[in-house]
C-alpha cells in the first residue's frame, strides 16, 4: 500500500502497489481548501489509483523471475506467473501466449528484461529461455522469427539454464547477461557477442536471478542471497528467507530476524503513520514496525498482539487528538495512544459513520495540526472536517509511498495540484535504513 505522511508528523495509509499516479486534473485554490460543515465529504479528482485484490505466498523455489519493462518482477513456476511480491497464480500464457504454441509450456528455465536503450532492435523486450530455445517478446507480442535456438541468438551460451539476468555497465564492465548454469557463469558481452566464464566461488548455485532497484539477488530454494555481479562475492548477513522479502506472506522462516525482516522487506507497506507525540507505526500484513519518537531504533512485532481486533492487514490508517484511526474493509478501529493502545469502546463503527465515505478505502491521512481527514477511494479524494474548523496551512509537506519508493510535496495542495511526479525516494534504504 502506498502512504501520504505530514513531514516529520506522518498521518496517512494508502495501499502502495494499488497507487498509480496519472496527470493531476487542474484545481484553483479555493477548490483545494473549501470543505463543507460537519462531516459531509467533499468529491475531488486527483490521481487515480488501482486497486489490486490478490496475495501471494510462494511455496516452492521459482524457475525465473525476470521484471518487465514497467518494473514489476514476474515470477514464474511451472506453466504459471506471479506478479509483483504478492498475488495469485496466472497462466503464463495468458501473459505470454506464443510460449504454448511453440512450446509445451511445463517450465520456464531463465528470464530477463534487456534494458539497452543503444540496442533499439532488443531494448525493453523479455527473453524466456526454454530448454534449448529462445523466445524474445515486445509488448507481451512474440518477436518475428522467434524462438530461436539460444546458440544463434546468444552463441557460446548453453542450453538447458538455471538463470540469467541483465548487467548494464558500470555494475559489469559492459553492458553484459550473466547466464548461470550449476556452478559455471558465463558473461555475455552484448556488443561484441564474446563469452567469458567465471566461477563465482562461495555463492550457491542459483535457480533464478533478477537485478532489482540495483542490487543483483541470486535465488535458491526458498533463500537468496545480494552478489556482486562482477566478482559473485556475497557481503553481509546471507542467505535469507526469500518468502520473508519478496513475497507477502505471514509465516515465516525459524530463523528469521524480524525487525531486518519487517524494514528491508522488498513487500510493500499496507499503511503508516505517526501519533502526536511522533511515534511512527509501519503496517505490512500480520506485523508493524513502531519507532518511539527520537529514537533511532525499530521494533517489531505482530498487529495482533497490540492491536487484537484488526488481527492483520490494515487498509488505511492516520492519528488524530492522540487517537490511531484505522480502517480494514468498511469498519473503523480506534485506539487512544499508550502502552498497551486501548481499543474504545463502542468501536468498530461503520466507516461510512465516521468518516461519510462507503468502505473499502484506498487510504486515509490528517496532516499536522489539521481537523481535516483526506480520504482517498478510486480516483477521487474526499475532504472530511473532522471538527468542523478551518484547516491549517501544511508546513511540512507530505511523502506519498508507491511500491518501495516515496515521494515528497511541499503540502497537500501541491500534491493534488501536481503535473510531473517528484523526485523518488527508496523507502528501505532511506526511511528504514537498510543497506539492500
């Protein structure tokens, strides 16, 4: 899920693979800042988001997983794909229907996404690699004259893969794909076709491969391990449980540090937001993360065991007069602030009750110091005074969470009045502080 936050005060949820941000409908100021009496939302178009109603836990290792030219990684298992971290099984010739008519589609063996914008001809087309054949594929259209065998497309690299994925110059030498077959490595030069094989010593033998926000991940089994493509040196604490950051699932590996778990996690938040003393709460699936104000330390731990009602998976959630307002399917949850938060009574309520907006929301946020509920739901937002008084001037912008990025506005009314996107933040890395 993605999230709006008030600066250093964050106040909002919003689903984060669910937001697509399209060009912003032109406002006038007094469109921004009229809101009607008591708690009669006003309707606004501002960007659209798409909701996505699908999970995903993997239960077996993958046969590839390549990401496409939108950046969303697909990750396939037999005659099926999985994409993005979480979602239901396809067909993979749904997606890819050329695979079944040349080919008995019972696996895929390695995938990648050439991203060469100098090689025009093969720039942003998905190569499948299929026992001895190669498929290339543009727009999910398979390329004319494919498949080929993989020695003409790509001579001096065998058939029968494990793996592949792309290595654009400087993270190799050149622009190269490094092709993994048991424990041999083979770097293929893609200006001048050479091969050169290496050994990548003391890093497992991988079964699928992918380069993602640009660290190279090496999957085997249910782990992974972060190599350096140049040398397959693997720095830092690995392998991990894959299932515990690639895919959203709530169960996960007996020896799995949670906290690492719950901030470096490649799945998306489902909500987050700060109380009025500052403490920030991070909601993904069955777990949070909290981080006490000035403090530089997270915790983890499971939503039921503080918050026991909603038992997992929130929708949208913001803070207002040292309450945590949260919203799953059409009811709302209260908390008042403390240790433990204290559930009120007469709670849950409808949503349509409490805020005047029909469940289910996409997300839900009060800026600092405001009395003002931004509730977000398809392509509209809807203003709710939750106080009946005038808002009060944002000062410390807003961060808007997509996938594993964010993005920061000055205000609120810069956001909705946007044309072009910001400049993109990596939540983990910056907001979390993980180094992959």
């Amino acid at each position: 899920m993605a999230h709006v936050g008030g600066g250093n005060q964050w106040r909002a949820a919003l689903p984060v693979d669910l937001v697509h941000l399209s060009p912003v409908v032109q406002q006038s100021e007094e469109d921004l800042l009229v809101t009607p009496p008591g708690r009669r939302p006003q309707r606004r178009s501002a960007f659209s988001i798409t909701p996505v109603h699908v999970r995903l836990c993997i239960q077996e290792e993958m046969d590839a997983v390549a990401v496409t030219e939108e950046g969303i990684p697909y990750f396939f298992k037999g005659g099926h794909v999985f994409k993005g971290f979480h979602g239901k099984a396809e067909l993979s010739n749904q997606s890819f229907a050329e695979l079944d008519d040349h080919h008995h589609l019972g696996h895929v063996d390695a995938a990648f996404l050439m991203h060469f914008p100098d090689k025009p001809t093969e720039h942003d087309h998905i190569f499948f690699m299929l026992d001895t054949k190669v498929f290339s594929f543009y727009k999910h259209q398979l390329e004319t004259g494919f498949p080929k065998d993989i020695s003409e497309v790509f001579p001096g690299i065998p058939d029968h893969l494990d793996a592949a994925v792309v290595c654009p110059a400087p993270d190799c030498e050149e622009d190269a794909v490094i092709f993994f077959k048991g424990d041999e490595i083979y770097h293929y030069n893609v200006k001048t076709k050479k091969v050169e094989e290496k050994k990548f010593e003391g890093m497992p033998n991988c079964t699928s491969a992918f380069r993602f926000m640009e660290h190279y991940y090496c999957f085997h089994g249910h782990q992974f391990s972060k190599f350096d493509p140049k040398t397959g040196e693997v720095h830092g604490r690995y392998p991990k449980e894959a299932r515990d950051y690639f895919m959203k699932c709530s169960k996960f590996g007996d020896t799995t540090d949670h906290i690492e778990r719950e901030r470096c996690s490649r799945v998306h938040l489902d909500a987050i937001t700060s109380d009025d003393a500052g403490n920030i709460y991070a909601f993904r699936g069955h777990h949070f993360l909290e981080q006490d104000a000035g403090n530089d330390t997270w915790a983890a731990d499971t939503i039921e065991s503080d918050f026991k009602e909603l038992h997992s998976e929130v929708d949208a959630t913001f803070s207002y007069e040292n309450h945590l307002y949260m919203v799953k399917d059409d009811k709302v949850y209260v908390y008042k602030v403390g240790e433990p938060h204290t559930h009120l009574d007469g709670y849950p309520k409808a949503l349509k009750e409490v805020l005047g907006v029909d469940g289910p929301i996409d997300a839900a946020f009060v800026c600092q110091d405001h009395h003002i509920a931004h509730v977000i739901k398809g392509q509209t937002v809807y203003d709710v005074d939750l106080k009946a008084s005038p808002p009060v001037p944002v000062k410390e912008g807003v961060k808007l969470f997509k996938g594993n990025h964010y993005f920061h506005f000055q205000s609120v009314k810069v956001m909705l009045m946007a044309k072009a996107i910001p400049e993109e933040h990596k939540t983990a890395l910056e907001l979390f502080g993980c180094d992959h």
